[in-house]
C-alpha cells in the first residue's frame, strides 16, 4: 500500500552537534513491500564526521529511505497545513518551510502548485539530486559562514517560472536572524517527516526552538512521528519514538491537534517490534506572539497591582511579621500579598 511512508530516519543525524557524545547510527536497509521502510542499526558509536558519513552515502546512492511521489500525509492535510479551510481559498500563496528536506519530491510538488518552498539539507549532494529532478539551479543567491542558500527553477504549468531554495548547511544553525540575514520569510506552513524522530531526544529542544523561530505567527507545522516499543538488541531508535506528551512539551504554546495514527506494526515485526504507529499532527502557533505587553501577569505583577490599588483606596496596611516577609493587611484581594521593596 503505498500510502504508508517510508521514514526520513537517517538524513537528520547529518546534523547533531557533538558526535562523541551520541551513540547508534541509522542506516536504511530496504523498503517494506508495500509500506513503510525496514531499517537497520549500529549499537556502535559513530567515529567521525557524521556528515561524511552521510556524504558517502548519498554519493553510493543509498538512499532508499526518500519516497518515490508525494508523502500521503501531506496531500491528505494540505489544505489544513496552510489553513485553506479558515480563509477558504485554494489559490492562497503560502511560504512552506520542509527541514532536513533531503531530495523529497514534496518540495517540488508545493512549488509547483504555486507556493514559496524553502528546504535545509545538511547534504550539497542530497540538493544536487533534488534539484535535478525539479528545474535548473541557477547561482548561489546569498551565503553566511556554513549557509548557503541554493535556487533552482524550471517553467510552470502556465509558462511562468517556478523556483525553490534550499539551505545548504547545519539546520540546527539557522537561526531566525540567520534566516533573515539569508532573506528568508518567516513561515505560514512547515512539513516535519521523519526528521524530529531521527534526531538524538536530547537535540529535540533545541530543534524544535529552531524551527518555532522560523515561524511566523499563527504558522503551522504537520509532523509525522512515530510510536513504538523498543528494539530487540534494546536501542530506542531512530526512529525514536515520540508521544503526544512530548510533542506538547517541545511545543508549549502552540496548539496540538492529533490528526490520526495508523498502524503499521506488521511493516516492523520482522524487526522484532510488536507495534508501530505513525502519528500526524498539526500544530499551530499563536496568532499573536509573546511580548512582554500581552504576557499573563507574574505573581509578583498581581500583587504590585492590588496593592497600589488599595493603597489608592485607602484600604489597606502593612504587616512587619517579625522576621518574615512584610505582607499586605486589608481586604480579601490583598490580604497576604507579599510587599517588595
């Protein structure tokens, strides 16, 4: 059934920062008849640049983890992921964000039905073949030390000239201030397949801090995950797996909103797994971002504003307590508030 994804699980770790520090290595063995792709792990650590390693592996074409047409999951939510089903146009123009893209067709296939697509791959060789399959690249339109950013284009359905970019270099580097030095948007919509799964748990903060900072206010991110037990020789991943309480705590103020979760446990029980979920979600970030201005009240903020309204009012004393704290006496809103000089 190829609605089943195969999973991006090897791409990512191209960009962990301190390759001591991880052990096990993914690598793509083949894909499942009909479904999701069987993988292969090293208990042993990685010596090296992870970065070569994965160079190596795309130039000997081992890459079978990329689908062949566009991921299901993607063309089943996209309406959703760009938010045609509030504004109730399809033809709306949106700037879609696909980290740690690789070479996946899905960057072509939203460009080409009109949208702004930007990638970063850690790989020039996993660029060169996607670009390839797309349009010509034309030169390097802006550089910062270890980003590039790389365009291609190729003619339209109606003639016009339709165009992608990818940055070239480490994902976890792009900043939202990197982004703009690149000339990058801020993003309506981002695709996230495979990739916050393949990364070591401990890099999952500072990922998902990178990718909340390209988005733009009220941006939304459809993330495929997966669910699952152990493996037999006792590693957790990748793919790791990632519940619904994780993805909650890496993204704290963004709306979560599971949108299914297939099973794919007989894809996975040759590798001795009993069960595996794939899991989509849609997550969306507030309309309105965080300032100082619209942030809810401290405690401290609460009490300063009782106190100075019942001192205006006349209706309130003070409590020296000793050794303690000296707290407001008055009323029920203000009794008890701690008084700070």
């Amino acid at each position: 059934d190829d609605t089943t994804a195969r999973m991006a699980v090897a791409r990512s770790l191209l960009w962990l920062r301190r390759p001591s520090a991880c052990a096990a290595a993914a690598a793509v063995a083949a894909a499942a008849i009909g479904g999701y792709a069987a993988f292969s792990f090293s208990a042993q650590p990685l010596e090296g640049n992870r970065l070569d390693r994965w160079s190596l592996k795309w130039e000997s074409g081992q890459t079978r983890w990329h689908l062949p047409h566009v991921h299901p999951s993607l063309a089943k939510y996209e309406s959703l992921l760009l938010a045609n089903e509030q504004h109730g146009d399809e033809s709306k123009t949106s700037s879609v964000f696909f980290p740690l893209c690789g070479a996946s067709r899905d960057l072509g296939y939203m460009a080409l039905r009109g949208h702004h697509v930007v990638g970063a791959e850690g790989v020039g060789k996993a660029i060169d073949q996607l670009f390839q399959g797309f349009g010509e690249e034309t030169a390097i339109a802006r550089h910062l030390p270890g980003l590039k950013l790389r365009k291609a284009a190729t003619d339209g359905p109606a003639g016009n000239v339709i165009s992608l970019e990818v940055v070239e270099g480490d994902f976890l580097e792009l900043s939202a201030s990197r982004a703009a030095a690149l000339g990058l948007p801020r993003f309506d919509a981002a695709f996230d397949r495979g990739s916050l799964v393949a990364i070591q748990p401990k890099d999952r903060p500072m990922y998902a801090a990178v990718l909340d900072g390209l988005m733009a206010p009220g941006g939304r991110i459809l993330l495929v995950t997966v669910e699952h037990d152990p493996f037999p020789n006792g590693t957790l991943g990748p793919p790791f797996s990632l519940l619904p309480e994780d993805v909650r705590t890496l993204f704290p103020n963004y709306e979560v909103r599971q949108l299914q979760r297939v099973d794919n446990s007989e894809d996975f029980k040759a590798r001795g797994l009993s069960e595996l979920f794939e899991v989509t979600y849609l997550l969306t970030k507030p309309a309105v971002a965080y300032t100082k201005a619209n942030a809810a009240p401290t405690r401290a903020e609460r009490d300063a504003a009782l106190i100075k309204d019942a001192l205006a009012k006349g209706r309130i004393g003070v409590s020296l307590g000793g050794d303690g704290p000296i707290r407001a006496v008055g009323p029920p809103q203000v009794a008890g508030a701690q008084v700070r000089s």
